[in-house]
C-alpha cells in the first residue's frame, strides 16, 4: 500500500492520514482528521487534504441538512491504482515497441557480419586469382632482377680491358724494338747528313705506320672485346627496366581492377541485404504491434471494467446518506460536533460530559445569542476555576458523577450520545456513540439525557445524595462489602476492606455514601496499574482529586496527591515496573487512610 502511494508522489504525512482514515468504514469530520497529526500547521492540513482529494483517495460528503457537519470518506486506492496500471500498460507498450523496433535496429545493423555463402565464395576465388597472379608477377620480377645482375659482366669486360692493355703496350714495344735496333745499325752506314735525314724519314714513316697500326689492332680489341659488349649489356638492361616498368603498372592496374570488382560487388550485396532486412524488420515490427495489441485488449478490458466500478462506487459514496443517523468514534468528532450545535440551535443545548477541559472551550461560548439556554454537567466540581468562568456567562452548571458518558442535546432536534472508550490509544476510537437528528430516536433518548441532568448537583454543598455513576452501580458485589464492613470489619480479610471501615467510623463530616465513590475511584486505580500510563495514572489521579474536594472539600492530603500527578503526567510508557506499583499502592493505601 505504502509503495503504491509514494509512487503517487504523497507526502508522508498525507500517506499517514489516509491510511489511518481507510482504516474506519466510517466518515470522519475535518477535525477527526486533524487529530492524526494535530502537530501540522492548518495550512499544511489543508493541503494534504486537497492532495488527497485531487488523488480520488478522499470525498467530500456534503449533508443535505446544513446543520450536520460536512465529513470525509476514504476510498480504497483503486482508481489511483487503475491510473497507475494503464500508465504502467500504456509505458509498458510503449517500452515494448521501443524496445523491439531499437533491438531489430541493432541487430539489423549488425547483421552485416552475417555470411551469405555465394558472397563468401566469390570471394575466396578472387582471393584465389589474386595471389597466383601475384605469384607469376613475383616470378617475373625475380627473373627482371636476375637481367639486371648482368651489369656485373661490364664489370669482368672493364677488368679484362685493364689486364689487355699492359700486354698491349709491351707489344708495341716489342714490335718497336727491333725497329729501332735496325736504325741504330742502319747509322754508321750513314755518311752525309742527307743520308741520315733520310733514313730517318724513311724510319720514321714506318715507325709511324707501326704505331697507328698497334692503335688501330688495340681499338679494335676495346672496341671487340669492352665498347660493344657493354653496349649491348646497358641496351639490354634498360630494355629490362622498361619490361619491369610495364610488369609494375600492369600489376597495380590489375589490383586496382580486381578491388573496384570486388567493391562493387559489396555494394550490389550490401544494398540487396539492406533492403531484404528493411522489409523483414518491418514485417517482424507490424507482427509484433499486432500481437502486443492483442495481448494488451484484455488488460485494457479489464481496466475499463474497474473504472467504471470506481466510478459507481465514486457516485455511491456522494449520494452516501448521513442525514438521519452517524456514527461517532473519536472526541475530536464531540467537538466538532459540540461547535455545530452551538452554531445551529436556537432556543436550548444541554452538554453531559465527563471533563470539560477535554471537550469544550471557553472560546465557543463568546458569541452565543443571549436567548440561548445553555445547560452543562460534569464531573468538575463548582469550586473549579473553569467551572466559575462558565457561570459567569450564564451557564446553567451541574456537577455530575460522570467518567465516560457523553450527552449533546441541540434545541429539540439534535442529540448525540456516546461513552468513552478510556483505554484506547487511537485517536480515532475513543468514542463509542451515535448523532442523529430523527425526531423518534431524539424522544428515545431525550429522558435519558433529562434523567442525567436531573440527578446532578447544581451546588457542591447541597449534594446530600450519593449520585451514583453506571458504573459504580454495576459493580453489585462491593456494595454489600461496605453494608457488612460497617457491622463488622472482623469477617473481611483484604487489607483494602479495614482501612475503610477504619475511616469510615470515625468520619463525622462525611457520610458512607460520600465515602464510597472514593474510595471505589482508587481501588480501581490500584487494579489498572499495571495495564496504566503515567499519563493516564496522573488523569485518574486528577479525577479522584476533583472528587475528595466534591465530597469532602478541601483537604491538606490533596497535596499529596498533587505531588503524585506532577510525577508521572509527563511519563507516556507503561507503569509496568513491579517496584514502581508496590510503591504507588503503598501512597495510595496512606492516602486514603488519611482522608477516609
């Protein structure tokens, strides 16, 4: 339940007010609503209210009559729930086909990895045709490479010109040798200088015909053996270069083919795999809404179906009637109900009640009309300082041996009787009762309520009779205790017995009858302690404080009791320490040795 409203976003305080008000089948009225968390400001109240009004978890009952208080019905959490559930199941479909049309995306997106077996083997055979042509092409090259090693043998033709060429010029000067051994023979021979002259021109003709002869054999030789060979050696070489250039870009032109063909078949597949995989996504997503859809109608059937019960449950509980008869189960609901009869009657209210501190406020009587009679009893004797403040407004006031029974009597017309429930905690239980304004139920309680009235004191001095409470006259069995006490104290044995009939004897202010609701008020004390608060102790204890100073009048013990009310009035946990009651008892057991 706590869940489900955080999720309506309501504030703790609001969350703990409907809970407590879903808890009673009953309506309660604004003030009965406040008492859950009096510590809120009366803005912020208001606030909660509103907020859980907005939510459809509280209405607003409106009586016909004006005159009976307007009161607050919490409904079951159902249409918050309902809202929640469609929002839930509208996001939830939502989500679903966000969640399915993201999923079929991705995956379609990366569906490109799939392997489509012809796309794969077309492939591996143009993988197949790549690497033997690289293969040949690796061979060629290697062979080119091999072509150009050749350039190593210009390299052998230069060393063997080198080595030719001393054996060259030892040659011609060996072919030149013997030449010139002849001329030196030739020149004693020769007596006149014309002869010499030309002998030398003759020798030197044949020495220069010898000489351009061995030039001419060796640049024959160079040129047979060095200039052609390394001609046709650097010919053939860049003959190979060109080969080599051709194979190269023959190779890149063919890569560059096979890559554009395999780029373009990629591109042929991919975009017939993209458009088979768009028409299958959109064939699995209009499949999917469809049986989401399908899945969701019985939901949204049976949503409709809990919509309209709220609605007629919402239209039920508007039209709900509290004109004639309520129910009444708090004492916040006493004073609301209290401040409506003040407010409505005209001519008479009369309030029974067992404290007026707890009930009415002195503030709700400032306005009154004069015409208006007002009578009030209760258990608060004349000589209480708020009783007296009462009286001054001309308030007809009577004392009353009154612990629990709650009378409202509004002109003729409007009653409310009640008792209240002392042992509960709740705030909204402490009152057992009922309202009405039906005239045959009114004259049903009315001499009840007059009976009551009647029998109180309207003078704490002139009570001569014992006016004995319901409840001390549905306790039969002590009654003839204190009848045999006052004959004989001999035949009882309970230490509570004795001390009465010791302090009844000698009394001369005060009569048994007097005596008994005292000490009845404590003996029922001594029996609730161990199930008592210091709270509530100290309030019975207030009680039977009141009531010595009805009977008997003021009394220096009071004093002592007034010292055990200031002890434990602050104290909210139970009297349960065994020490703690022995010790109680004990004062008490002093206490009405003394006064009784």
């Amino acid at each position: 339940m706590e869940e489900i409203l955080k999720q309506l976003q309501l504030s703790s305080e609001a969350i703990k007010i409907y809970e407590q008000c879903l808890k009673h089948l009953t309506p309660l009225t604004y003030n009965e609503l406040y008492s859950i968390i009096p510590d809120l400001s009366f803005d912020d109240f208001k606030k909660i209210i509103d907020e859980l009004i907005n939510h459809n978890l509280l209405i607003q009952i409106k009586p016909q009559n004006p005159e009976i208080l307007i009161q607050y019905l919490a409904l079951p959490p159902i249409k918050p729930i309902l809202n929640f559930h469609l929002n839930l199941a509208s996001n939830f479909q939502e989500n679903i086909q966000r969640s399915t049309e993201s999923s079929l995306n991705q995956i379609f997106e990366e569906s490109e990895i799939i392997e489509l077996d012809s796309f794969l083997n077309k492939f591996l055979e143009i993988r197949k045709d790549v690497s033997e042509d690289g293969l040949i092409q690796k061979q060629d090259v290697e062979e080119i490479i091999a072509e150009f090693e050749r350039f190593t043998e210009i390299q052998n033709n230069l060393s063997e010109l080198k080595d030719l060429l001393p054996d060259l010029s030892q040659k011609m000067i060996r072919g030149l040798h013997p030449k010139f051994a002849n001329l030196l023979e030739d020149l004693p021979k020769i007596k006149n200088k014309t002869g010499v002259q030309e002998s030398l021109e003759k020798s030197s003709i044949e020495v220069e015909e010898l000489i351009k002869n061995q030039f001419k054999e060796m640049e024959a030789l160079i040129e047979e053996t060095t200039i052609e060979p390394v001609k046709t050696k650097i010919k053939d070489s860049f003959q190979y270069v060109k080969d080599f250039k051709l194979l190269y870009l023959n190779v890149i032109s063919n890569f560059e083919k096979i890559m554009n063909k395999i780029q373009q078949m990629i591109l042929q597949k991919k975009n017939k795999f993209e458009d088979n995989l768009k028409g299958t996504e959109n064939l699995i997503l209009e499949k999917l809404n469809f049986n989401i859809q399908e899945l969701f109608k019985p939901v949204s059937g049976f949503s409709t179906h809990i919509g309209n019960i709220m609605q007629q449950f919402e239209v039920y509980s508007k039209n709900l009637s509290i004109d004639n008869l309520w129910l009444i189960k708090s004492k916040s609901r006493i004073i609301d109900e209290i401040t409506t009869i003040i407010s409505n009657s005209k001519n008479e209210i009369m309030f029974i009640l067992p404290k007026i501190e707890d009930f009415l406020n002195i503030e709700q009587f400032q306005n009154i009309p004069k015409n208006l009679r007002i009578k009030m009893g209760a258990s608060n004797p004349h000589t209480n300082s708020l009783v007296k403040k009462y009286k001054e407004m001309k308030v007809e006031y009577k004392n009353i041996q009154n612990e629990n029974r709650v009378f409202l009597k509004g002109d003729n017309d409007y009653i409310i009787v009640g008792l209240v429930k002392e042992d509960s905690k709740n705030p909204l239980e402490n009152i057992i009762g009922i309202g009405s304004n039906f005239k045959p139920l009114i004259n049903v309680f009315s001499p009840i309520i007059e009976a009551s009235w009647n029998a109180a004191s309207s003078d704490t001095y002139a009570y001569t009779k014992g006016v004995h409470t319901p409840k001390m006259k549905g306790s039969p069995k002590e009654m003839p205790q204190i009848e045999k006490k006052e004959t004989s104290s001999s035949t009882y044995k309970t230490p509570v017995e004795p001390i009465k009939t010791q302090k009844i004897e000698p009394s001369q202010k005060s009569n048994a009858s007097d005596l008994y609701p005292i000490n009845t008020a404590f003996n029922l004390v001594i029996k609730r302690l161990d199930t008592m608060s210091g709270v509530d102790f100290s309030k019975a204890l207030q009680r039977i404080a009141d009531l010595i100073l009805e009977k008997i009048g003021s009394s220096v013990h009071l004093l002592r009791i007034k010292d055990l009310i200031n002890k434990y009035k602050d104290q909210t946990a139970p009297i349960s320490s065994q020490q703690n009651i022995s010790e109680i008892i004990g004062e008490i057991e002093e206490i009405k040795k003394k006064i009784l």
